[in-house]
C-alpha cells in the first residue's frame, strides 16, 4: 500500500474534487426520511459517495483519479481509526466492562452464512455461493479464497462478485440500514455500535455515522465501542474465516444442497466434491 | 521509507485539510479549533504507519494505529486530557465524509464490472452484510442484557 502512495499528493484535480464535494454535500447537512416507526437518515457521507461515483462518468475524473483514490481511502480511514482510538481511551473501563459482548459479537459476523447461504442456495447459486456468504468479502477473503480455490473456480468467483458489489453498494446500502435498524428495531444502539466493526473501514465509517447522528448524547461511547469492535475484527477476521467461516460455510452449503437435491430429483444441478 | 514518510506527510496535510473545512462548513467548529486535534490524529496515523513498517508482525496498521490511539488516551497517561479535549473538536462525520468521497471516486472503475453481476448477486449481497450486521448486533445484545449493562 505504501508504494502507492509514491505523488499521490501531487493529483491536485482529485483533492479539489473531493473538497468541493465535501463542501457541497455539509452544506446540505443530514435529513431524515420517517419510515414507519423508524428513520432513514442522510448524512453528507452518503451524498459524497454517490456524487464521487457519478463524477466518475463526467470528464471531472478521469481513471487516473479513481486509481489514486484508493489509497487515499485507505490513508484517510487511518485518520478514522486514530479517532476511535483517542475516543476508546477514556471509556476503557466501560470497555472492558463489556468485553464479553465485544468478543462474542465476533461471531455475529457468521450471521452473513445462515442468513445469506439459505437464501443463495434457494435462489439456485451452486458452489458460487460458498465464496460469496462466507464472509463480507473484503480484500482479506477474497486472497483466502484466491489461495484455497482459485479465483477461476466457482468460490473464486463468488467472493469476486461480491467483493465488486461491496465496493460499489456496500457503503450506501450499510449506510442506509444501520440508522434504520438502530431506530426501528427494540435493540440497544450500543449493540449496534458494537456490530460496525463488519471488516471495511469505510463500511465501518457509513455504518456508524447514522448512530452518531440519531444518537448524538452518546457520540463519545458510540465511537469508542465501535473503534474496539474495528480493532478486534482487524486483528481477528481473517483467522475467524479461516478456521470458522470458511469450514462451516463449506458443511452448511453440501447439507442444503443435498437437500435441495432431494426435492428436486433429477434435476442437473448435482456439482460433485472436489 | 524517508521517501514515503514524506509522501505520507504532504497527503496527510491535504487530507487534513479538507477534513478541517468539512469540521467547518458542516459543524460549525472554526478551522483553528480543529487543528490541534487533526495534527493528533494525523501523528497517530503516521505513528502506526511507521510501526507496521518496521515491525515484522502480521498484524494490520489500522491495529497499531487504533491501539495508540487508545494507550495515548487512557487516564492517567500525561497528557491525555489534552488529546481527548483537542480531538472532541475534530468530528466524526467530518472525518468520514472525504473518505467517502475518495471511495465513491474510487468505485467509479468497478462500475462496469458491479451492472455485470445478476440481481441474484446483488439480493444475495444485501443479505450478506444485513447478516453480519445484524448478527453481531443481536449477540452484542443478548450479552450486554445479560450482564446488565443496558
């Protein structure tokens, strides 16, 4: 990453568009959209994102812009990071106090397998669906895949598509429901703090801010549970994939599969083990 | 890695930058009052930025950078009022905009590559990151119940 940043600073078009795009878009500020008994907020991070796509396809960006800007996301998530950091500090004792929460929730992100696989199996997606609902497909699942399977396989291929459809949706679509969920459902907006920490800086990023936002009197704890649910998930992830994800997935899809294969006889969707 | 620390340096500068007018136009906190507090964030980046570096660890940057942040901040550390009080200045959501504006910049070339993918895919994908989102939620719940924090 760090030979990338070799004159990135130098790309005075790209900084000049995201300035504009940062003044324009705080300047409209949040609104909320009531649905039911919750809220759909729109915070300037979700117009920023959807205004630097759509600059994409105007000669403003031209590709050298968009490659540069990769590294850039991922040097200005490093500033988001030091800010979960210095707000975790201060709150360490209620941290540690809910440290069981913040481990266990860990394995919440095994919720992605038995909500998602059933739903990609019912749909008809073969052994596509192993590499896409393991995990959220970030850069770290997508080399774990890579390495066991191939990307020219099937797995190969469904972590690549939703590795495609997370970098482009993903912060929109996260962005949309946390605020949602937060207001509509019974739980606690600490727990849901608690689950930001998904394994992507800026979905981690859109998923927070609607908290901050509807919840502004609890912004510091907020912060600080969701930087040490990033944190954990950072140093951790990957391996829960390895040794937990990755196994069950493989076990949940042959159960549902053969079960599949059960209702449908003779169908010619059969795919043999490897 | 001299060379690349300076290039760190002058993009943090920028990135700073335009997190401070974000700080400005969208909360109303004067660019003098957001300085000190982006100057400590930027040096704890760059503090862990060069720790990955130099330590043969495989543990991610974002690791280090997050645990400076904190160790810098815990009561009693000197000088941890002051960070905690310089970077309550800087806010959240002014941070986060830029970022997002790099990305959606960033995401136009996997635009082509995204109206590829099938509707299956795509109902697929929200159902994946609704699981892991609402899962860790519902644990985080059950378990901060059960202890009686919330």
């Amino acid at each position: 990453m760090a030979e990338q940043t070799q004159k990135l600073w130098k790309d005075w078009r790209l900084h000049l568009v995201v300035l504009a795009i940062v003044i324009v878009t705080e300047s409209i500020g949040v609104h909320s959209i009531p649905l039911g008994p919750g809220v759909i907020l729109l915070l300037p991070m979700l117009y920023a994102v959807i205004i630097g796509l759509a600059l994409y396809f105007t000669p403003l960006v031209k590709e050298k812009q968009s490659i540069n800007a990769e590294p850039l996301v991922f040097l200005s998530v490093s500033v988001l990071i030091a800010k979960f950091g210095v707000n975790a500090g201060p709150a360490i004792s209620q941290i540690i106090e809910a440290g069981p929460a913040l481990l266990l929730q860990e394995l919440g992100n095994l919720g992605t397998i038995f909500l998602a696989l059933p739903i990609a199996v019912f749909l008809g997606i073969k052994r596509e669906s192993i590499g896409m609902t393991h995990s959220i497909g970030r850069e770290a699942n997508l080399a774990l895949i890579t390495d066991k399977f191939g990307l020219s396989s099937p797995e190969g291929r469904g972590v690549m598509a939703m590795y495609i459809f997370g970098t482009v949706f993903g912060s929109i679509f996260i962005g949309l429901i946390s605020g949602f969920l937060a207001t509509v459902t019974p739980l606690h907006p600490l727990s849901f703090a608690m689950a930001t920490g998904v394994g992507s800086g800026s979905m981690a990023a859109a998923a927070l801010g609607p908290l901050v936002a509807a919840y502004p009197d609890m912004s510091e704890q907020l912060t600080a549970f969701s930087g040490v649910s990033n944190l954990i998930s950072s140093v951790t992830g990957l391996y829960m994939s390895i040794f937990v994800g990755l196994p069950v997935t493989i076990k949940l899809y042959e159960i549902l599969s053969r079960r599949k294969e059960a209702k449908v006889k003779g169908s010619v969707g059969y795919v043999k083990k490897p | 890695m001299l060379k690349n620390l300076k290039e760190w340096i002058l993009v943090f500068l920028i990135i700073g930058a335009i997190m401070m007018v974000g700080n400005w136009v969208g909360y109303d906190v004067m660019p003098l009052d957001s300085i000190p507090g982006l100057a400590a964030l930027i040096g704890i980046s760059l503090a862990g930025l060069i720790i990955h570096r130099l330590l043969p660890f495989q543990i991610p940057s974002i690791a280090y950078i997050g645990i400076i942040g904190l160790v810098l901040t815990l009561p009693g550390v000197p000088g941890s009022e002051q960070i905690v009080a310089w970077t309550a200045q800087v806010n959240l959501l002014a941070i986060a905009t830029p970022i997002l504006a790099y990305a959606g910049v960033s995401i136009g070339r996997s635009w082509y590559d995204f109206v590829q993918l099938g509707w299956k895919t795509i109902v697929v994908g929200m159902f994946v990151l609704l699981g892991t989102f609402l899962g860790s939620a519902l644990i985080a719940e059950v378990v901060l119940r059960m202890q009686g924090i919330i």
